[in-house]
C-alpha cells in the first residue's frame, strides 16, 4: 500500500507462513494500541495514552515502518513532558499513519502466500 511506509522484507528469510502468523500478531497489537490510544486521549489518561504511543511505536518498529515509529514515540514524548495539546494534534495524524499500516500489513497477508518480491513490491506501491 503506498504511503503507508511498511517493508515487508523486514521478515525475508522466515517461512511464508511464519511470516504470515508474525504480521496477524503485529495487526492485532496495531489494532489494540491504536484503540487504546484514542480511548486514553479521549478520557484525559495522559499515563495510559503514552504508553500505547510506546507499543505502538514498538510494534510499528517490528513492522518495519519508521514513519509510525517515529510519530508514535513522538506522542509518546510530548505526553510524557505534559504537552497533551501537541501530543492530540500529532496522535490525530499517528492515528491516520497506524490505520494506513494495517491496511498495508492486512493487503500483504491477503497476497503473502509465496511471499514474493512482486508481491511485496505491489504492497509498496511500486
């Protein structure tokens, strides 16, 4: 999916089907933290929002997208120093960025039975 930054050659070398399995698992942890995200915001846990900006920093990092990675540690930053309003505006725009990836990460499973080089390259936008 182009714009949305994930590599699927961060899992080259792994069975087609292990990666499958590993990027279901990463979906899942986008999705939770990306919920949790915008739960915490919304009811005001500055605590509880940094640390799914962490995990979804983390998890964005496995995925082999540093655009996610980069934006959510910097939520995670602003929250952590008390400037919640920088922290929602940019966590708008993470937001955005964690849902383009799972849909990229959901596209690449959907045509990852071989793993192929043309097949990744087509989730890229290429």
């Amino acid at each position: 999916m182009q714009g949305a930054g994930f590599d699927p050659s961060v899992w080259d070398g792994l069975p087609p089907k292990d990666a499958r399995h590993l990027a279901g698992l990463i979906v899942a942890d986008l999705q939770r933290n990306h919920a949790l995200l915008g739960e915490a915001l919304a009811a005001g846990d500055r605590t509880q929002a940094a640390r799914a900006a962490h995990s979804l920093s983390s998890v964005a990092a496995n995925a082999g997208c540093e655009v996610v990675r980069v934006a959510a540690a910097s939520v995670e930053r602003l929250l952590r120093a008390g400037d919640v309003d920088q922290a929602a505006s940019l966590a708008g725009e993470l937001r955005h960025q964690a849902a383009t990836l799972i849909a990229a990460i959901e596209s690449w499973i959907a045509v990852a039975p071989a793993a192929s080089a043309a097949a990744a390259a087509t989730v890229r936008g290429e």
